[in-house]
C-alpha cells in the first residue's frame, strides 16, 4: 500500500471518529445503522421539501418494509418525525420532522460542519 492510500485511510477513519463523536451528543449510543439510515432519508425528504413515505424509504434503502416499519413507529412514538397526508394521494403517509427535530438537526449539523471545515486543513 502507497504512502497516500495509507493517508488518505488514516483521514477516513479520523474523520469517522470525529463524525461518531458528535453523534453521539445527539442520538442515543443504541442508536442502529438502519435507524440512522432511515432518519437521513426522512431529512433527504425534508430538505428537498419531497417528504418521503415508507415505502420509498424501503426502495431507496433497500432495507426491509418491516423494519423500516418499526423504525418509523418508534420515531412517530418518540415524536420525532410526524405522518401528514399527502395532498396528491390521502392515500399515502408523508414523513415529515417535527420542529424539536429540526432545531437538533441545526444544531448537529452545525457542528458537524465545523468539524468537517476543520479536517479539510
């Protein structure tokens, strides 16, 4: 291995860890990798002002729909994210965040951000 892979592979497991520690200042350490995966397919929604339902978040994860099921369950319990109909089709739920999960997104992700602007140095 070349003196600039192992670089760039030291980089990517710093860069990692910084990422893990400041995720741990928001979520839960029980928190899962689907959970995770999950929960940042309801932000793509979001942010893209697209809310996502179930069963996109099952095609574009390739996650089951039942565990996706479960994990949107639990956020909707916790009051995480919230369902609203869509305007389009009543058929179908439209995952949205709730404004206590905005504001701790602002919060992770500008920190996240001053982490990533540090290691780019």
């Amino acid at each position: 291995m070349g003196e600039s892979d192992q670089s760039s592979e030291h980089k990517a497991v710093e860069l990692a860890s910084r990422f893990y520690e400041v995720l741990l200042r928001y979520v839960p350490p029980s928190t899962t990798l689907g959970e995770l995966v999950v929960l940042t397919e309801v932000a793509k929604g979001v942010y893209r002002e697209r809310p996502v339902t179930v069963n996109e978040i099952v095609q574009n994860t390739g996650i089951s729909r039942r565990s996706v099921s479960r994990i949107v369950l639990r956020y909707l319990e916790n009051g995480m994210i919230r369902e609203k109909k869509d305007p389009h089709d009543s058929r179908k739920n439209l995952l949205v965040w709730t404004e206590v999960t905005f504001e701790g997104n602002r919060l992770w992700s500008q920190e996240w951000m001053r982490v990533w602007t540090a290691m780019e140095r």
